[in-house]
C-alpha cells in the first residue's frame, strides 16, 4: 500500500471535474445548464432541457468518471482506503469541478455509483434498486439518490461489515445527502418537481 501513487488522487479529481453536462448544454443548445431547469449539472436537469439521449450519455459519462480511475489504478489501490480515496476525489471533482471555478456542479449521485459499480458492485446494485423503487413510489429521482445513498452503506456493512470501505460508503453518502439540502427543503414545502416521461401526465 506504500507504494500506492496518491496522485492518482489528483488524477480522480481532475477526471471528476469534467464537467460533462456543461459541455452537452453548450454543444447542443448553446445554454449553461447552471442557468435554466434545476441549474444542476446532472443527468436529470439534462434531461428536462436537452432530451432522453443527451440524458443517457451524461449519466454513463459521470458514471465513468467515478469508475475510470478506480480501473485504471486498481493494479496500485490494492485497499479499500485508497479505492476509496480515488472515489472520493472523482465525486468532489463532479460536485465542485476545478474546471468551472469549483462552483455549480452536480450532485455526485452518477459518479457515486460508478465508483462502487468497480468497488461493490452487489452492493451497489441493492441501492440501485432502492433508488428505483423510491423514484416509482414518488417520482422524485433527488429522493431516490438520497435513499440510495443511505441504503449503500447499510448493504456494504452486511456484506463486508465494519470496514473503511463501509465508513467511507456511509461519508460519501452523507455528502450527497447534504449536496441535495435544498431538495429536501423543496420536498418538505411539496414543491420539489417530479420525474415524468415524454407524454406522461403532469402532477
């Protein structure tokens, strides 16, 4: 573990802070995605002003940028501490990207999942389906996000029990959590917008 390359960390950051939604609303409709819909760089404002497709290749796009650097240094992160440290920097580079002035980034639920997709993936697929049902039963995807996040955790701790891996899991899940503080207020004044498809009725 000593010989562990901790700039790689760094690498995860900088990889983190692409800021791909940014870049998808300014290629396609010349728009900073900060300034219209939710103002958040994540798949789901995506979605709401560019479409399902640009959607989708947000989502996989910040999924990989949790799990390219976990992959590429997996020969080097030999422990848990220092996988999660890579994870870790990938999903702050997503929340507070070096490229737009650590401001206006998303809130890491992508980034967060493909990071475990290379640490946890039975774990992470448990979440994944927590998140689903909490989205089915509300419509709400930052609900669901948050449930995933506390659900991965608590799944980490049965599966491998009081490790870093399960402390780091449950941090990381509060920071998500915290970086959604202003859809729990929208949630509790019951204006938080719901998730609806193309054609589908509005609430």
């Amino acid at each position: 573990m000593s010989d562990f390359p901790w700039v790689a960390v760094l690498v995860a950051y900088a990889v983190g802070s692409i800021p791909t939604a940014y870049i998808a609303g300014r290629a396609l409709k010349g728009v900073d995605l900060r300034t219209v819909g939710s103002g958040n760089l994540g798949a789901t404002n995506v979605y709401r002003e560019l479409g399902t497709w640009p959607a989708l290749a947000v989502l996989f796009a910040d999924a990989a940028k949790g799990a390219l650097p976990i992959l590429l240094f997996r020969h080097s992160a030999v422990g848990e501490l220092q996988q999660l440290a890579l994870a870790a920097a990938a999903i702050l580079g997503h929340a507070k990207p070096a490229f737009l002035g650590w401001r206006g980034g998303g809130k890491g639920v992508a980034t967060t999942a493909g990071a475990f997709a290379a640490i946890a993936p039975i774990p992470l697929v448990g979440a994944l389906v927590a998140f689903s049902l909490a989205v089915g039963l509300t419509r709400w995807i930052s609900l669901g996000s948050m449930v995933g996040a506390t659900v991965l955790p608590l799944l980490l701790y049965f599966e491998r029990g009081g490790t870093e891996l399960t402390g780091g899991a449950a941090t990381i899940g509060a920071f998500v959590i915290w970086l959604h503080r202003a859809n729990i207020r929208r949630i509790i004044a019951g204006t938080e917008p719901r998730f609806t498809t193309p054609g589908s009725a509005k609430p």
